[in-house]
DNA sequence: TTGTATGCGTTATCAC
DNA sequence: GTGATAACGCATACAA
C-alpha cells in the first residue's frame, strides 16, 4: 500500500491540509508542527503522487523539449542542463523530437496541449519556426528559444559567436601568427556569417590585412575542410601558419590534409576549429576549438520557465563560450 | 475553460463513461454512438487531461530511461527508438541520467518509486548494476535491460557483436581479401571480446591462419588505431590487405596513417570499423561498419514494458545489426 | 449497449 | 496557525 498524505497526517497528528503546507513550504505553520510532519513523513517514505498533485493544481510538473537537431551531443547537453534545473524545481523534462515540417503543421498544437506541459524549450532550428511560436503564443503556452537566428523579439537563450571567433582569431594572433586562413561554414547557416565577421573583426583590430585567397568557402563538412586545405597549403612557399576553420569537422579536414602533405601540426601549421565536437578530442593532435555553452544554455532556458519570478519579457540571456586550446595550435616557426 | 470528459458527453447525449469507452477503445460501444462521440470530441477539440487519468488509473502514462553513457549517438537514438513506441501507446519518455554510483546508490529508490513511472529501461553500463536492478526488484517496478552483458537472467533487448564481426570478416573475405589484420578493443569492454571472437571465428571457417602479429591489441581510442596501422603497415613488402577494426575511431585511426604512408584506401588497403559513429561518415573515405541496432532496441525495450500481453519472462531479443559497405573497403589489387 | 456512483491523492477555499 | 470539505478530470465497479 502506498503511503498517500492522510498516512502522514495521522501519524503527525495533525491535518492533511497542514501536511500539504510543510511539503510546499507554505508558510504559516509553527516551527513543531513542521518538524513533526516532516519527520512522519521520512518515517512513512511518502512520496508525493505526481498525477495527484497536478489534477489539483492545474499544473503537471512537465516541461518539454522540442528539437530536430541532427547533432546528437548538441541536444544529449541541452538535455542534461535542463534536466539539472528540473530536478531542483521538482520538475521533469519530457522530450518532443519532430521535423521541422511538424513543428510547423497543424498538428503542434494539439500535441502541446494535450501533454499540458507547463513549458516549452525550443532549439535551433526550431528556435526560428513563426508557425510554431505563434501556435505557442495561441495556446498560451510559456517558451524559451535557444539561439534563435532573430534576436529580441521572443525570450532567448544564447551565445556570442561573432564573440567567439573573434577571440579565437587574436589568440592566435598573440601567438605570433599573421598570416591566418579562414573556411567559412555553411552559407545557409546563420552561424557562418558571425563566425566570419568575429574573424575579420579581429584581423582588422590587429591591423591585419584581409587576403581573400586565404578565405575560402566551406560548408561544414569534412570534406570541404580538405577542399579548402589543398588550396590553401597547395603552395609551400607561401602558405599561413594558421587555419581556423568554422568547425571542427573542417578543422579535422585540414588537418589530415596537413598531416598527407607532412606539413607538422603545430609546428609548421596551427588549425583550430568551432563547437568542440566529438571529433576535436578523438583526433590527433587534439584541436584548439570553441567550446558553446551548451549545457548551461539548457539549464538557462529551464531556469527560465521554471523561475516564476521572471516576468516574460523577451530577454535575451547571452552566455559565455570557451576558448579550449589544445595540442592543434601554437607558436609559429 | 478547458473542455473536460463531461463536455463531450453532454454534446454528444451520452454519459462521461460511454466517451471514456470510446476514447480507450474499449468493446462494448454501437457504432453509432462512437462516431457520435469522436464528432463531439473533435468538434470541442477535447484533450484527455493526463494527470487525472493517471490519477483514476494509478498509472502514470510515462516510462524512464535510466542512463549513464558517454555516448551521446547512442543514447539520443535508444530516446528516438523508445519515444517512438511510446507515442503509439499514449506514453512519454522520461529522462534519467545519473552516473553508476548513483545508481548503485541509496536514492534510487526514492527517486523512481517518486516518479510512480510504469516501467524502466536501463541502458549499459547500468544494464550490469546488480545493486539496481535488486532495488526496481523490491519496488516491484517492471524493466528492460538494453544489451547487459550476463543474458538470460532479466528482460533483455540485445544485438549479437559475434555474429556482426564474423559477417565483417566473411565479406572482407568474400571480396579476396586473405591477409587481414585485426585490432582488438578495450580489453575491459565485454564487446571487445565478443568481436575478436567473430573476427577469429571467420577466418577459421575460411580455412584462413590466425596470425597472431595481424592482431593488435588496442583501446577503442583513436590513437590506438594509429598505433596499430603503424605496426601492421611498416613493413610495405608484407602488409595486410584490409585492417579491421573493432570500432570506428580506431578504423579512422588506420585511414589517417594509411593517408600519411601514401597507401590508398581502398584500392591498396580495406579498413573497417564497428559502431557506425559520426566519424565513420565524417571521414573520407567513408566507413565501412557494422550499424547497431540501437533506435530498434530503444523501440523494442519500450515495446517489451508497454505490450502488457507480453509477460515478464526473461525473455531475450537480438535484433539484427547492418553491415553497412562504403567507400573504405573493396577488392585487394 | 449504456449509465450511475464512487474514489484516486492532492491542492484550494474558506472557516475557525 | 490549523482544519474540514470541496474540487480537479478521469476510470472503475456495478447496475440496468
């Protein structure tokens, strides 16, 4: 038989109503009635009934996470952050994979409402889906975006990357590098274009000159991480000492480009990629890449829903990156 | 005003207890009447309310996943795969990372009786934690151990890495090949063994010599794999002419030196891998590998909890793997 | 084939 | 500061 709230009532000696106010720290309870409860009730092991406790407050202690990512250790990490929030809310995260074509079908709404989720998280790409904001907004259901492309205009979560790859670009550039080539990421990606205005940023506080042969476009795979490297590298009397590629799959491309042409990495050739993917560690040399804040933007978004305190402004809560240098950069020769 | 079972009943002139028939598909209804009811129903958008019918049932509509794997491919498939069967049984998936020492931990309990969730799938490593198992034992809560390395003893969902490595082989000796290398796991991995096994088992029944300088010992790591290359293709008079791996990194690891000794792969050299990770495609060339089953197994551990007919035997279920060929294998010159 | 009455375990209302 | 009692929305017995 399951210890249910009366249980530990009786054996307090007290009502079930003032039981219930202990449980939800309500206040207005004497201190030793409080302690008597609380006390019954690691005696009896009650566990509160989550279905019961919803019914009656209209609430269901659920928030779900929407995604269509095809990048799994991205969503693992947005997961575990919220999860992290959740738990200390008394709260559960349930997940709502769907493609982008769902999100943006007439079936959404029906499927949000009838989880009566207390919240919604979004992330990219479906950060940016209007369809699906708008049914959100019909429903009256709270939503936090992560990294959404258009910013201000809804609650976000996100990071800096036009930031990021500035940074990345004058580390390197301390390190003694001029020279500096660059693979621009996919052009249908939002990303693409921050990341390559932080780099032109950065070489341009440096009094760098911008040499449009060493930028070349990519498009995030593996693949164009090669492409791009043979061109750059084609010429050994003049060649950069450094690469930073958009991420770090291209990233990897160059360096077994390097690595075929015996070109050292880093001694002869510095590469640094973006994302800190799986690939960054599982290569050799490990690379020098930018680490997004990932987790903490799912535990942020949690934070969000779950802190009834914040109003529902759209605020937009930028979070810090990572530079992690690894063993794929240095000095130049 | 949400539009509750009542509403329904009313607007279809028949009681709460006749739609509840209807929506649960129970036997027992006219045609007419259901029809009548399913108009109703759609006509005032109804949404059974979860938490009220969890409370009426004393079942909570929702299953865990317990989880602590460094793998985040894996884990995000074995989600798909089981949220996939719970949509069709009107459940959801709830998310429980936590490492093993949580696991094998006091709070356990607590925190799954507090959940009340209907059943449990345990994904490795935690397939193996006794101390777990015994607990989901006491609480009496049904579960499903997702590729645990003793079988027999608990409802399982598995793959068989023994006959996936004999069919790698076979079709590696089917294309000519005669001369194979072999790079073993992670000696503490049970899947390492399993895979030696089924490499050593092919080539027996081919007729073919086990040599033992064709096996290398490595550790899953990328690194390894180099380590291993650089042993088995030193000598360029006498080589291998396919490499196979006992999991992707390490198989990458092999492309990467064959690339830097000038060896091409597939022409001069046919590696492959195990696991179908990211890095397989990533590369270039392509790998072939070996792809688990995992979204499958995820499905049918959520299969096995919520297909009520199915009983609690310890029944075991090995779901077929893939041999999946692409651009790193083919005939030897 | 259909309906009525009751209870699930908690929170909310309002009285004391 | 505390307690009785009524919801919450559905399923379950048991009738009819």
């Amino acid at each position: 038989m399951k210890t249910t709230i009366t249980d530990v009532a009786k054996q307090a000696g007290v009502s079930m109503k003032t039981v219930s106010r202990v449980l939800n720290s309500e206040p207005n309870v004497a201190k030793a009635t409080r302690e008597r409860v609380l006390e019954a009730a690691a005696e009896l092991q009650y566990r509160p009934n989550l279905a019961a406790r919803g019914l009656a407050s209209s609430r269901s202690y659920l928030i779900a996470l929407l995604y269509d990512n095809p990048n799994p250790n991205y969503i693992i990490q947005i997961q575990r952050g919220a999860i992290e929030a959740c738990r200390r809310h008394g709260y559960h995260l349930l997940l709502e994979p769907m493609t982008r074509e769902q999100a943006s079908g007439p079936d959404v709404g029906s499927l949000l409402s009838r989880l009566g989720v207390d919240g919604v998280i979004l992330t990219p790409p479906l950060s940016d889906s209007i369809p699906l904001r708008r049914e959100m907004e019909a429903l009256g259901l709270r939503y936090v975006a992560i990294a959404p492309g258009d910013v201000g205009t809804v609650p976000t979560v996100r990071m800096d990357d036009v930031k990021a790859a500035t940074e990345m670009v004058t580390y390197l550039i301390e390190q003694g590098h001029r020279d500096i080539g660059f693979i621009i990421g996919h052009p249908d990606h939002i990303a693409s274009s921050k990341r390559q205005d932080g780099f032109e940023a950065a070489m341009r506080t440096a009094g760098l000159t911008l040499d449009e042969s060493r930028i070349i476009q990519g498009d995030f795979k593996f693949r164009s991480g090669v492409k791009a490297a043979e061109t750059l590298l084609k010429d050994s009397a003049n060649r950069p000492t450094a690469i930073f590629a958009s991420n770090d799959d291209m990233a990897a491309g160059v360096v077994s480009v390097a690595g075929r042409l015996g070109i050292d990495v880093p001694s002869e050739l510095s590469v640094c990629g973006f994302d800190n993917t799986a690939i960054a560690q599982i290569i050799w040399p490990k690379l020098t890449t930018v680490a997004q804040p990932i987790l903490q933007m799912g535990r942020k978004a949690a934070e969000v829903l779950l802190d009834r305190s914040q109003n529902d402004d759209p605020v937009v809560h930028t979070l810090d990156f990572e530079i992690l240098v690894r063993e794929s950069t240095g000095k130049p020769k």
